[in-house]
C-alpha cells in the first residue's frame, strides 16, 4: 500500500510540475528564455575535439543583471524541484534502524550547491582548479552507511550539474527513471537471499522493530 501511495504521489508531483512549468511558457512566452533547459542537445551534438572548450549554458537573456538572477533563480529552483520527490522516496524506502536526516537535507541542499559551482567555474579552467584546491583545503566527509545512500548523494550532484549547464531536462529524466526504477526494485525486493544483508529495509526475518532493538544493542556494547 505504502508504494502504491509513493508511485501515486511520485506520479502526481512530476504532472504538476510540468504542467505548471508548460502553462508559465504559454501565458509568459517571454519566460521560455529564462528556463535552465535545451543544454542536452549541446550536450549530445557538441563538438567533441576539444575536450577543454567551453560548455554554452544558453542563458539567452541573461545579458544585464535582472535577467543572470532570474536564470540563476529559476536553475537552482528547478534544481530543487528536480531532487525533492528524491528525497520523499530516501525516506520512504530507508529502513528506521538507519535511517539519516543529514543524508535527507544533504540531497535537497547538495545540488543547489553544485548549480552555484557550475556557473561559476563553468568557462574558466583556471576557476575551477582554484576550486579543487578549496575543496582538498577544507576537508570535510560523511560516512555513509551503504552504497545505496551514495546513490541518491550522485544523483543530486547530477541535478546540481544538469541544472548549473541549463540541461534541467536531463536531471528531470534521470529523476524519474531513478525513482520508478528504485520503486519496482524495493517493491520486487529484487535480488533477495534469505539471510543475506539487504539494504533499504529489514534482514529476512527480521521486523523493523527487532532490527531497531538489534541496533540499539550493538551500539550498547
């Protein structure tokens, strides 16, 4: 029942949007020029000699002040659109004996983060060494507790770099793929041995209760 409601809502949310973002084109055709999307194709029919050159964002009205903040506005805005209905499926699927609310924050924050970092290192190569540097300067981690928590922090770095480029388009496709894709392998429990470690929810006899009594003794000891 719980993923009947989630692909519901999933299926709801992803309607809404474009809806909303289709009908803004059509009453505002002036808005069309603001919207972080059409980088795919530059992405797919792009030159590709020069692995240096420069990637066109294709911010066509983005010539004076008002326009960069509002292109700027509405990537980081469809950047974070993009990645919520991500975060509903992490804690959705996420067992409670693991269960992380920094992993939750990090996927809404982490790609409005990288849009910002995109437009600025985007057409400078010496910016975006400077940015290495910083990065190996500051020296931060997170553990993470399984691979499939890592998978949801790459996704939102995809977001965060579809959306700083204007290919918006490409972070909405890998959203939906990723998350119906997610709900048929948690709803199938694809792959599953009996015993075996299973991320995303209980060990086979094990219920969620007993899996948080389990853990909670572990961490006594």
């Amino acid at each position: 029942m719980r993923v009947v409601r989630l692909f519901a809502a999933l299926t709801i949310y992803y309607l809404a949007v474009t809806a909303i973002v289709y009908g803004m084109t059509v009453i505002v055709p002036e808005s069309a020029a603001y919207l972080p999307i059409g980088g795919a194709e530059a992405l797919l029919t792009g030159p590709s000699d020069d692995p240096f050159e420069a990637i066109e964002i294709g911010a066509n009205r983005a010539g004076d002040l008002t326009g960069s903040i509002i292109w700027l506005l509405m990537a980081m805005f469809g950047a974070l659109y993009t990645v919520l209905p991500v975060s509903w499926l992490y804690m959705a699927c996420r067992n409670r004996a693991e269960y992380n609310q920094s992993i939750v924050e990090t996927i809404i924050v982490l790609p409005i983060v990288v849009t910002a970092i995109v437009v600025i290192v985007h057409n400078s190569l010496a910016l975006a060494f400077s940015l290495a540097g910083i990065v190996a300067g500051v020296r931060f981690r997170n553990t993470l507790k399984s691979s499939g928590d890592a998978l949801y922090i790459f996704l939102a770095i995809a977001i965060g770099l579809s959306a700083g480029i204007g290919a918006l388009e490409v972070a909405l496709v890998t959203s939906i793929f990723f998350n119906y894709l997610f709900i048929a392998l948690w709803s199938s429990d694809y792959g599953a041995i009996k015993g075996a470690l299973r991320f995303f929810r209980p060990n086979h006899g094990d219920e969620p209760d007993e899996a948080l009594a389990h853990d909670s003794e572990k961490k006594q000891r």
